[in-house]
C-alpha cells in the first residue's frame, strides 16, 4: 500500500483554524505563569491555534503612563512586528489589551509608514473572556470549583473594553461554584500601575474600602482579569487578616485551580 500524504489536510486543517498568539504580559511572565497556561487551554478549547511569541516584550503601558512616547513607540513597533502575522492577539489582561488595542494606533498618527498596520494590529486585539465571549461564541466551559466567589472588575477591562457581563456569564457556567456580587465592584481598587507608587496614601485608603468590600460579601475567593490588581488585593488582604483565596479568573475557568492562590505558599 502506498503512503498516505497528510500534509496537504494538516495544511486544510490550518488555515481554517485561527491562529492566536497569546501576548503574555510582564506580571504572568514573572509573577504568575498559570495564567497564561490557562489562557492557552482555554483559547485552544475555544477552536483556535495558539502560539507563544518569543520575541514579545512589555506592552510599554509603565513608558506610556510616564510620559515616555518615544520608548512607548519604539516598544509599539517590536510588538506590532512580532505579532501581526496572526489572526488574533489575546491577553489575559485588561489593562495590557487596552493599550494595546486603544492607545497603539494613538501613537503612530499621521505616520505614513506605521498608521495602517498600527490600525490592522489593533482591530486583532482581544482581552481574554471578551475573545471567547463575543468573539469565539463561548457561553459555558467544562471546569468544576467547589465554593463561592466574587468578581473585581478592573478599571482598563470595565472602561476601556466593556468587559463586564462576560466574566462573569462564564462564570455562573462552572460546576459548583457559586457567584456572589461584590459591592461597588466598578471601584478602582488602588493600584492604577505607577499610581499606587506615586500617590501611597490615597491608593491605600481606596484598596482599604475595597477589602473591606471584599469581606462582607462572604465568598471564598476573589477573582479578577488583570494580575496587577489582584497582587494589590491581595496583599491587603493579608495585611488586615482576611482569609479569602485570591485567583485570575482565567486560572477558575479553565479548572486549573490545584496550584496555589495568589500569594499562596507553593
């Protein structure tokens, strides 16, 4: 019997699935990596090839923040380079896909040569549950978690993407896990990148009320989309004594939950 080409199927088989990288973020890299581990069984389990971009780097939000357009455009044009070859770029972070996705093209205005493919490179962009929400159709994921969590919705995801409804229409899918509503769930909660550095005492009376927030709706964990402001919840809630779990969202989506919590001893 002769061989059996499949080249030409697994060649088919590409080019109708698409292909995702997955921008990883500085805080998952260094601080987390289940995130992103999660993130990559979730996009797959969506229907997608996902890809990890070695060359990526920071999104240049720290630069841009500061006032530093010149290394914000020149981090901007490494990333648009490296990622623009696929059919989606996704994030599991809100604030990271905003400024990906909303300040990007912001920088390269009037540009001749980098308007275009800053435009093309940001109508790629998806915050994470956005892109399996309303992008892949997801309604519903195969995890299982016993108990009861509450949802923080960070400031980037809220304002700048919408996400709101989607995290949280995933969540109420998993088995056993019971979803309760966090009070003033919208209120930034301190952290705001080089905010909590520059203005210490107001960051921390805002994440104080937050915690306090946190406590009285009774859940067993705190879940939120951007990494950043669960490092800061957390470790307020630590400071104050307040025993509540605190995880990515994308970590309790995708089931994987055997690791540590955030700030959890391994």
């Amino acid at each position: 019997m002769a061989d059996i080409d499949h080249t030409t199927d697994q060649n088919e088989a590409r080019s109708t699935t698409p292909e995702v990288a997955l921008f990883v973020t500085c805080l998952v890299d260094l601080f987390r990596p289940s995130v992103g581990f999660a993130a990559i069984k979730l996009i797959e389990d969506s229907g997608c090839l996902v890809s990890v971009p070695t060359a990526q780097t920071c999104c240049g939000q720290p630069a841009y923040n500061s006032g530093d357009r010149a290394d914000t455009r020149a981090i901007a044009e490494q990333v648009i380079a490296t990622f623009e070859g696929f059919d989606y770029v996704v994030a599991p972070s809100g604030s990271c896909s905003a400024m990906l996705k909303k300040h990007y093209p912001e920088l390269f205005t009037g540009d001749a040569e980098w308007e275009a493919r800053a435009a093309a490179f940001s109508d790629k962009v998806h915050e994470l549950v956005s892109f399996l929400a309303d992008v892949r159709g997801v309604t519903a994921v195969e995890a299982k978690v016993a108990g009861t969590a509450t949802y923080h919705d960070s400031c980037s995801g809220l304002r700048e993407l919408g996400v709101k409804a989607q995290p949280r229409k995933l969540l109420e899918s998993i088995d056993g896990l019971e979803l309760t509503e966090l009070k003033e769930a919208e209120v930034c909660c301190g952290f705001g990148g080089t905010f909590c550095v520059k203005y210490p005492d107001i960051s921390n009376a805002i994440v104080t009320k937050k915690a306090k927030h946190v406590a009285a709706s009774g859940a067993d964990m705190l879940l939120a989309g951007d990494l950043g402001c669960l490092m800061n919840m957390d470790g307020k809630l630590k400071r104050e004594g307040i025993a509540v779990e605190v995880r990515h969202v994308a970590e309790v989506l995708a089931g994987m939950t055997d690791t540590p919590p955030i700030g959890g001893r391994l």
